[in-house]
C-alpha cells in the first residue's frame, strides 16, 4: 500500500517539474533582453537559454537593424545603466543640440529632446553632436560625406561659382555664403539660401533697405551703394555699358565693380551730345533703360522742333537729336516741316448757282514759314487749313454758273487763292497755289453736255464738208475753161482718162491705128 503511494505522488511532481522550464534560442544576428516579470535582468548573447517558471520573456532585437527601440529605454537606463552601455550606443540630445550617428556607411539625424539607442559592435556606429545655439551649419567635411543623402532636419545648398548665397534664419540675414556646398540644421528654424547671380552687376537684392540700414559689413565687402539727393541723377555703367539710370532720392544696391556718374540737374536738364549719342545708341537694352527716364526729340533736316518745359516755351530745336531728364519737370516738343508740302480737298459736292450738283477736287501747296505763331494760334495746323480750303471753294463754286465754271476755270483758283491767303498770313503760313484738280458732273449732266458738243461738232463738220464741196466745183470751172481754149489741155485730159481705164483693164486688142480707139473711148465717155 505504501509502495502504490509512492508511485503515485512521484509522477504527478515529475510532470509539473517539466512544463515550469522555458527555453529561449538566440540566433547568431540577435541579441536578447530578459525580462521577469516585466522587470529587466539581463542582455542576452546568441545562444540557448532556460530558465525555471512562468514569467520569464525574452524579447529579441536584430542587429542588422542598428536601432534599438527599447521600451522604457529612460528607466532602464537610470536602473541598469551601466550594464546597457556596454551594448549599446545611447545619443541624447538637449532641447538645443542635434546629432548626427553614422550607422556603417549610412547616416541618421537626431532631433532635439531625443533619446536613442544604437547597437554596438555589429555594425560601426559613429556619433556627432551639434550645439544649435553655436552654429547650425554642419562643418564642409560632414556635407561632403552626405552628399548623396537626404536626412530629416538638414537642408542642403549649393552656391555655384557664379553666385554669391545670401543665408536667411527665421527670414533674418545672418550671413553670405561663397560658392561650395552647404548644410544646415533646420529643428524649429526656417534656413533659406538666395542666391545672386555675380554675372549681373545689379541683382534684385532682397530689402535692400534692410541690408543697408543693418548690415554694413556686408555692404562694404560686396557693394557698392548709389544714393542720391533731389537734385541729381546717376548714370551706372558695368564694363563700359549702362546698366542703370537712377532718378533723384533713390537709393540702389551694385555688386562691387560697377561705375557711377553723377549729374546735376538742378539747374540745365538737357543732356551733353556725348550721352545722348551713349543712351540713343541703338542697342535695345540701353534705349529701354533710357526711355523712362528720358524725353527724347528728333529733328531732322528741313524741319524745326519748339521746346516746352512746363507748358512754357523755351527755345527752337535745330535738326539733330535732343534729350532731357524728364526728373521734376514735363516737356513738350513739336516737330514742323518747313519744306513745302501738299493738302488735297477731295469729293467735295457742292451746288453752283444756276443749282447743278457738283463734286470737286482741290490741292493747294503751303510751307510753314513761322512755327511759333502758327503752333501758338493754332491746335492743329492741317485741320484749319483744311476747313478754310472747304469754305473758300464752296464760296467761289456757289457764285459761278456751270457754263462760267467750265470755260474758266482759273477764275476759281484765283478766288480760291486770295480767300486763303488773307486766312493764312496771321499764322505763319504760306499758301504757294491752289487749283481745282477735277471737276466731275452728274451722268445726266454728261449726257447732255455730251449731246450738245456732238451737234456743235456734226454742224462743224458740215460747214467744212460744204465748204469743200465748193472749191472743188469751182475747181472743175476753172478745168473746163482752160480746156475749152487750150486743145492739148483736152487731149492731156483724155489721155489721163485712159490711163484710168486701162489699169482696171487685164487685155486690150487694138485694130486699127490708136487714134481710132481713142476717138471710140472719146465718143464713149460722151455718151
């Protein structure tokens, strides 16, 4: 009985020894943490393990990914700290710091306030820390290691040889930057890089005030500043071209190199014929600088131009090219030809006076001999020309008949000519002639004319044609007579009559003496 006890009480505690034991395997690219009850004991290397009961876990981390993200990582540190370390790399950042942890041939950004742990001995781990509040660019020999690498927190720059950065922290100027390659950190910071050409002597600088009021230093080893007073403009060449025309009060910023001119306006606003022939030159980007800035005049041969600054005359413009400053005052110019030039009055209908409708066409020649008194009395030369031409050929036409018209025509002209002239001599105009180029009729008024001149000429006609017949029968008279006393002036006669007959004739058969036959022909043309 005592024997079936035994057996009995041993199996039971041999099974329940055997279901307490936990076995854990760590793989050769592992290493685990073991853990009693959530509570850390230890760093396990590869291998295998067992241990006795229920609670113990063991959670493995693989070393081909170099981040440890341990839960609790904080407390575990300040309880096992000592122990961690000698497996892991720990990088702590403070709310002013970055890091930088080179992880093999790859890197990684460590943010402020951050706390990250990194296996080591698997793969190299390398770290970096930055003081923010120092500086937040990266030394040269970490931008050029992570070229090709895009990391959360860093922007990179590249200012190429031909450009000058300009670095903006929080849209505030810190700094410029010369060509290289650039990194910043940018954790709860705004970093940008403008960069300007050095090609162009005269960028478009960001707040050029700002730069100038705040940063001085900047100014004095990159710029040069143009600042003007009231009375004076600034002529800006690079390399012996202009660039710029800066109007009075302003201010603008060149890269160093640029020359400055400076002229005083206050007093003569016209320009010196050397740079009227520099800003009228021809090149488009000079005439678009200078065409704002500018009022330009061209007078050319044979013509005369009138000054106006602010609505006063001043003076004549010979031929040639002027210019002004347009700074501070308005001007005005006018160009007059003083050769003589050609106005047509074209399709006027006008009614003469025995009220046969009309249409004409008149040109007049007229030089201007006195601009002035011609562009001081009147607002358009042309346009008053034209009218009084208008009314001088309706007064002349109105008073004419059509017959009147057509046999005299330079009547008209001359009316039309002493109207004008009397018009025109208080204006410094010369009118040189005046004629009526055509005169055009109505078709009803042409087909009578037509009638008429036709019976005029038929009745012409028959006057000659009578005429005609007349002498020649007083011709014939005078034949017969002298034939009626001469007989060899009738036999000539004969003889020239048959030598009309014998050329409409092709054969002639003569029998008998000629005489015969002639006295036949003679007898025959009696009958």
């Amino acid at each position: 009985m005592a024997l079936f006890n035994f057996e009995w009480v041993k199996i039971p505690k041999l099974s329940i020894n055997i279901t307490m034991w936990k076995t854990f395997y760590i793989k050769p690219s592992e290493l685990g943490i073991l853990y009693h009850r959530s509570d850390f004991k230890k760093i396990l290397q590869p291998g295998t393990y067992t241990y006795f009961g229920w609670h113990w876990q063991v959670k493995t981390y693989d070393l081909n990914v170099p981040e440890a993200k341990i839960d609790n990582l904080e407390l575990l540190l300040r309880t096992h700290g000592l122990e961690l370390e000698n497996y892991l790399l720990i990088v702590r950042t403070a709310f002013n710091q970055a890091a930088l942890v080179r992880l093999g041939q790859s890197w990684l950004s460590v943010a402020p306030n951050q706390l990250r742990a990194f296996w080591r001995g698997f793969i190299e781990v390398e770290t970096h820390v930055f003081n923010l509040e120092e500086s937040l660019e990266l030394p040269s020999e970490f931008v050029q290691q992570m070229r090709s690498t895009a990391l959360y927190g860093i922007k990179k720059f590249q200012v190429s040889e031909s450009e000058i950065g300009l670095l903006y922290v929080q849209h505030n100027f810190v700094r410029p930057l010369e060509p290289g390659e650039y990194a910043f950190w940018t954790f709860d910071r705004d970093v940008t890089v403008k960069t300007l050409s050095r090609i162009v002597p005269n960028p478009d600088f960001p707040l050029e005030d700002v730069l100038i009021q705040r940063h001085p230093d900047f100014i004095a080893a990159y710029c040069t500043i143009v600042q003007l007073p009231s009375n004076e403009v600034a002529i800006v060449r690079y390399q012996g071209k202009v660039i710029s025309i800066l109007a009075p009060c302003s201010r603008k910023l060149f890269w160093q190199g640029v020359e400055v001119e400076v002229i005083d306006i206050s007093t003569d606003a016209k320009l010196s014929p050397r740079l009227v022939a520099e800003l009228n030159s021809g090149l488009p980007e000079v005439t678009y600088i200078a065409c704002k800035s500018l009022h330009l005049c061209e007078v050319k041969a044979q013509h005369v131009g009138l000054l106006y600054i602010n609505q006063e005359f001043k003076n004549e413009l010979q031929p040639g090219v002027h210019a002004w400053w347009l700074f501070g005052r308005s001007f005005q110019t006018e160009v007059f030809d003083l050769r003589q030039l050609t106005m047509e009055v074209s399709g006027q209908d006008i009614l003469s006076k025995d009220k046969v409708p009309l249409r004409l066409n008149l040109t007049a020649g007229y030089r201007i001999v006195d601009p002035l008194r011609a562009k001081n009395a009147l607002s358009d030369v042309s346009g008053f020309l034209y009218k009084e031409l208008q009314f001088a050929l309706r007064a002349a036409v109105g008073e004419k008949t059509l017959d009147a018209l057509l046999e005299d025509k330079g009547a008209v002209d001359t009316s039309i000519s002493e109207y004008i002239r009397s018009k025109t001599a208080d204006y410094g105009i010369e009118v040189a002639s005046v004629g009526v180029k055509d005169i055009i009729l109505p078709g009803e008024i042409k087909t009578i004319l037509s009638k008429v001149v036709e019976a005029e000429k038929a009745a012409q006609a028959n006057v000659v044609r009578r005429r005609e017949e007349t002498a020649a029968t007083r011709s014939m008279l005078n034949t017969a007579k002298v034939m009626e006393d001469n007989p060899v002036a009738l036999r000539l006669k004969e003889l020239e009559v048959l030598e009309r007959i014998a050329e409409k004739i092709d054969k002639i058969q003569v029998n008998g003496s000629l005489d015969s036959v002639l006295t036949e022909l003679i007898s025959i043309n009696k009958a």
